[in-house]
C-alpha cells in the first residue's frame, strides 16, 4: 500500500471552495542544530513560510485560523523528485556520454551536456504540468490538527 507524507498547516483564507494554506514551523525548530539550513527557517520572519502558500479544496468547510493535516502519497512524492531529478541529469549524462563516445573529444561532449540538461528541464517542466493538471502533485485534506506538530522534533535530526 501506498504510504502518504503528512504535514500540518494553517487555514489563512477560504472562499467555500477553495482553502489556503501556509505550511507550519514546527515549535521545536527554533532550538535545532540544523535551524539555519532549514527551509523553514531565515530570512524575515514568515516570510519563506508565506512563499510556500497552497491551496486544496475546501472539502471540509474551513475557517480561517484551523490547523488541519495535509497529506501527499509516496507515490506521487517519488514521482516529482524523478521528474525534477532524475530526467535532466540522465539526459546530461546520456547525451554527453554518446557525444563523448561518438567523437572522441570533450568539447562535443560538454556541448551534449548541456543540451542534454536543457532538454531534460524542457521535458520535465512539460512532464511536472501534465501531472499537476491530473491533480497527483496535489496535498489532500486528511484531518484536523488537534495538537499534532506542536512540539514534534526537527524532522532533519
């Protein structure tokens, strides 16, 4: 069965139909060895939590203020990293590796590099919209938040 990542955030404004969110900073990040490389973290207070807004359908007739439990498959989770990841960084490789082994000579080969990476960005930007328009790179409602993520440890210990 197909695990799914949960996360806690916060209702900021809904219109009936639609919910938005903002990721919450877990309390004990604060006091964490790695609080300045966390992407929670920096800069103006807020302000990278307010960059990650989202919004899931209001299936669950929020209001502003509740703190509710997001969850994302595994599945779908793996399916973005791959497209994010994996596709550019094997067409750089593959495509130098036939440059390379097709010529001989290493100008060719750093030329088929970063055509191969540009059009693996290409591909994936086309593949993340496809997936994005089904709904599988979408958070979903799972339950109200009553306690979770107060308190809960930095999750890069």
């Amino acid at each position: 069965m197909d695990g799914v990542v949960e996360s806690v955030a916060r209702v900021i404004s809904t219109d009936g139909v639609v919910a938005w969110l903002e990721p919450e900073k877990a309390n004990a990040c604060g006091g964490c060895l790695s609080a300045g490389s966390c992407s929670a973290q920096g800069g103006e207070p807020g302000r990278r939590l307010s960059s990650r807004r989202f919004t899931i359908a209001d299936t669950f007739h929020a209001t502003v203020g509740d703190r509710i439990v997001v969850g994302l498959s595994e599945h779908a989770l793996l399916k973005a990293s791959a497209t994010a990841y994996a596709i550019p960084l094997l067409l750089m490789v593959g495509i130098a590796l036939v440059g390379q082994l097709a010529t001989d000579n290493d100008v060719i080969a750093a030329i088929g590099a970063v055509a191969g990476l540009i059009a693996g960005l290409l591909i994936a930007k086309h593949r993340a919209s496809r997936l994005d328009a089904r709904g599988e790179l979408s958070p979903y409602f799972l339950r109200f938040a009553r306690g979770e993520g107060q308190g809960d440890n930095c999750p890069t210990d």
